[in-house]
C-alpha cells in the first residue's frame, strides 16, 4: 500500500520566510559551499549551497542564509532546521560533507517557494526529510524504509519505491523530482526507482522507468516522458544542472579576469640562450690568449654549436610564446563571456518554471484483471534477478568466500540463466496473446473468395509475447482456420480483405500470421491482429474489401 504520512512536522515559517526578493547573489561556482572553509578540515557536517531569498528557522529564530565569502566558513545546517525559499529563489546541495563510504544519508535542493525540515543525528548525517511544501529534488540512501526518510505532510501519499528489476535488499535507494501540488496531489519524475501507488504501476515499466507520476487522491497518472517530454520536468532538471555548474555571480570572474591581465606571459628564458652564447664567446677569448691551437678550435666549435642552437631554441620560443600569447588571450575571452553570462543565469533562475502538461484520462493507471498464459518479460527478469541476489546471500559472495561457495554461485546462476532463457523463448512461442482480458472460442464459418473460412477463437488483452498494448488501448485477435477446397491456388489480400468494427468504429488489420497463398485442398491457420480502445464493447469481425458485401461475424468477448 502507499504510505501516507500523518506526522506533523514544523510550526509555521513566520514573518518573511515565503517572501519575494532575492537576496545577495551567489558567490563563485554557482554558489557552492565549498567557497566557505572549515575550521577542522575532518569535521562532517550538513552543508548547503544558496541563491537568492533563503531562511532557516532555527530555535525559534529565522536566520537569512546567504553565500558564504572565500576564505570563510560554509553554511552550516543543524539538525530540526526548517529551510524555506522565496521566490526565484534556490536552497541545493543540502548533504553531509565530508562523509565517505555510508550507506545511509540524503541529498536535498529546493527550488522557489518551497520548505523542509531537516533531521540529522549527532554525527551530523541526515536521517530524514520532511517536505513541507513546494518542489524538490531528492536523493535518499537507507537501511530501512525510504518512506521513513522521505516524509510528506497528512493528506499527500507518498509513492512506494522499486527498483527497475526485483526487489531492494539491505541498501534502499532512489532519487529525483517530488512537487507536493497545492490540490493535495503529488508528482514524481525522472526518477531512479520505480513509482508504484496502492501495488498499482504502468504495465510496460521500462517505459516509464525515469516518467513522470501524479498521484492525486486514490488515482494515479503515469505519463512516458520520452514521448510526451514535459516543460516543467525539463526546466527543473536543466535548473539544477546550471545551479551546480553555472557562475551566479561576476565578483569571482572579475577577480580572475584581474589576475590574468596582471600576469600576461612572458618572454622565459631568452636571458639564458644570450647568456650561453656570450659565455661561449668568452671561452673562445680565453682560449685565443693560451695560444693553443687545439683550445681555440674546440672553443670556436662549441661556439658555433651554442650560435646554431640559439637560433633554433630562439625559433622554438618565438612559436611556444605566440601559442602562450593565444591561450591567454582565449582565457581572457572566455572569462568575459562567462561574466556577461552572469546576469541571463540569474534572470533565467528567477524567472517562474513553466506549468505541467495538463493530466489525461488516457494516462490514467488502471489495475486490469488479466488472465496470464506465461510470465512476461519483466516477470521473468525480476525472477532472475531475486535469484542472483539469493545466490549471492547463500553463498557468502564476498571477499571471504571460499573456493567451494564460489563455484556452487557460478553453478547456480547458469543454471538461473538457462532457466530464464527457457522461459523467453516459451513467451515467443506463445501462440496467441499472453496477458488476457476477454477470450472466447467458437465455430463461426463463411466462404469468401472461393475459400473456406473458420473463426475457432478470439482473444482481447495487454500483452502479445514482449509486447504492451500502448496505453488506452487493447490487442485483439481472431483465430482464422482458411481452406482451399478449390482445385486451384488461391491468393488471400488480408490487408484489403478483413477489418474488425469496435462498438461501431471501424478498425483497420494491425497484422496476421497465416500464409497468404493455398495450395489445392490444403488449410492454413494463424490470427489476424487489430488495436482496439480498451474501453469497446462490442466487436464484429468483417470479411470482404469496399467494393464487395462483407462477411460479419459476431465476436462473442
């Protein structure tokens, strides 16, 4: 079942909390906490970057938060801290620095408008979040139940989280997009995990895995994000992303602009070769005054070497120094576009995110009660990954695993692969559809082109072998025994020839799988496809092309 949060989390935010205006600008990389310093370089604590309008309420005292100067301390969150943004106003990065290899804590950002309570313990690691109002971006890492971590107020349901395949283990973990709607509705997007509501999700999961949810009372929406992509889900995820690596604000750009003119490049290390030449010069003075015929040659050869060489080292630098000369040209350049970049990042951040896609009936999810032939691919998946887990479990798969154990694991998960793929290849072969709402058989006969035709059965479901009826629609398909008791070959046009009506809507041939010509006194079987609104009553099967009188047979579903 959903879990739906009853406890009641906060006092009010007082005075100012929910106010418009934005506040100092943040300092340096989008603001980030790490501009600060810390006093104890292995301290941990809960840290928090902001931009904009943003309070902490703490001990019964609303504090402005603002970016922290370079050089000095970063913001510090404290546990029962209740954090709220203005408008056009963020709170991001909201973790415990300094820890390292847990497995259990969270990552918050808030984007305008919205509110949390933090709860940590003494050493300073959150253990759950309490979102209070607003949009978030969330990320949560436990032992124990997610919906013990990530809490929402009475009234709005919290979503149950699964991984894409099997069950979660000892570690529970998930992260993305929570909006707690004014409506009392909750959306959910491009999450990591699975979203499932009262045991309810889309049927085709891989789908929908990183979709967009909306829960609102006892219903849920589910909305493929890669057919339908959202304003509102694509403004949020691109906002976080320019918070994390976007310049807030110019003082640090400046001061790095100032920097790069006050240090152009220079020209190093042409002091040494003039220095080299003029030593060999002096050798070849030195030597001239021995009178040594052998000291004077050796001098004006190393000469020579030291002259032929300053010319090509001279070459050398002269290249090295233009490419210097354009590298710090291009690091001036790039500076200034980041500077006049500055100010559309912040009229971008405050600037309202758009609206959602308005909700569907069609996206509605709905719990069908199917009749299943096999288990379908995600069934069969999910049954192999429990097993490779229980495997693991069985046999200590671990650093201290013995030889024995490591071989009856192998052995295991062959045979937990073999079996799978026997399973896949038994959900090919199906005959017919493997996920069934209605079927019927029967014995209905007609004679159309010189044939003889059998309708024996009719199917109508979800599922055809690893396919999904797309949503708000069925499969449907009628079973065909055709015989040519004719003395020549007969030639069948399906596509011209058969339809179906449903609930008086005509309905064109999805696909078939009997053979298209029949030899003399011989019969072929297989079904003709169609894609029906799941909601139809009433369907009738038609044999016959425009110009010809149709055949109808009544399909009993």
């Amino acid at each position: 079942m959903a879990e739906k949060n009853t406890k009641k989390t906060g006092m009010g935010m007082g005075a100012g909390m929910g106010a418009p205006g934005m506040g100092a600008p943040a300092a340096g990389m989008g603001g980030a906490a790490g501009m600060g310093r810390s006093s104890n370089k292995d301290e941990t604590f809960i840290t928090c970057s902001v931009f904009g309008d943003v309070k902490v309420i703490r001990g019964g005292r609303t504090i402005k938060l603002e970016a922290p100067k370079e050089g000095s301390e970063p913001i510090k969150i404290e546990d029962g801290d209740r954090i709220g943004t203005g408008s056009g106003s963020y709170a991001w990065g909201i973790s415990s620095a300094g820890m390292v290899g847990v497995d259990e804590g969270a990552n918050l950002a808030l984007f305008p408008n919205s509110e949390a309570v933090i709860h940590s313990n003494a050493a300073n690691r959150i253990t759950s979040l309490d979102l209070l109002k607003g949009l978030f971006s969330v990320s949560a890492t436990t032992k124990g139940k997610i919906g013990d971590m990530i809490r929402l107020p009475s009234g709005y349901a919290l979503a149950e989280f699964k991984p894409l395949f099997g069950e979660f283990k000892k570690i529970k973990s998930t992260a993305g997009f929570i909006e707690l709607g004014s409506d009392g509705s909750v959306t959910y997007f491009n999450f990591t995990t699975r979203i499932l509501h009262n045991g309810i999700e889309p049927e085709d999961r891989i789908s929908f895995f990183n979709g967009k949810f909306v829960i609102k009372g006892n219903a849920m929406y589910a909305m493929n994000l890669n057919k339908n992509p959202d304003p509102r889900c694509a403004a949020a995820k691109d906002t976080l992303m320019t918070l994390a690596s976007q310049f807030l604000s110019t003082d640090p750009l400046k001061k790095a602009l100032d920097i790069l003119e006050k240090n152009p490049p220079g020209a190093f290390g042409t002091e040494n070769i003039s220095s080299w030449v003029e030593t060999q010069r002096n050798e070849v003075k030195r030597a001239e005054e021995t009178g040594d015929p052998s000291l004077i040659m050796l001098a004006k050869r190393q000469l020579e070497a030291a002259e032929k060489s300053s010319k090509s080292l001279a070459k050398d630098q002269a290249r090295d120094m233009a490419e210097e000369e354009k590298e710090y040209e291009r690091k001036k350049e790039a500076t200034r576009k980041m500077i006049a970049k500055v100010p559309e990042t912040v009229a971008k951040l405050k600037a309202p995110l758009p609206a959602y896609l308005p909700l569907r009936d069609g996206d509605r999810v709905t719990k069908k009660d199917v009749v299943r032939k096999v288990k379908n691919y995600d069934q069969i998946l999910d049954a192999q990954q429990n097993m490779g887990e229980q495997l693991a479990e069985k046999y200590n798969i671990s650093a201290r695993a013995t030889p024995g154990d490591i071989m009856a694991y192998v052995s295991g998960k062959t045979k937990s692969q073999d079996d799978m793929k026997k399973k896949v290849m038994e959900l090919i072969n199906q005959k017919g559809l493997t996920a069934l709402t209605k079927s019927a058989d029967m014995n209905a006969k007609f004679t159309y082109q010189k044939a003889d035709y059998t309708v024996f059965r009719a199917e109508k479901g979800t599922e055809l072998k690893m396919a999904r009826a797309p949503s708000g629609t069925e499969f449907l398909i009628v079973f065909l025994k055709i015989t040519n008791n004719t003395k020549n070959e007969i030639f069948i046009s399906p596509d011209q020839s058969f339809s179906l009506l449903a609930d008086g809507q005509q309905v064109a041939l999805g696909n078939y799988t009997f053979a298209t010509n029949v030899d003399p006194g011989k019969t072929t079987e297989g079904y003709a496809f169609f894609k029906v609104p799941e909601n139809a009553k009433k369907f009738v099967f038609m044999a016959g092309n425009k110009s010809e009188k149709k055949q109808n047979i009544d399909l009993d579903l």
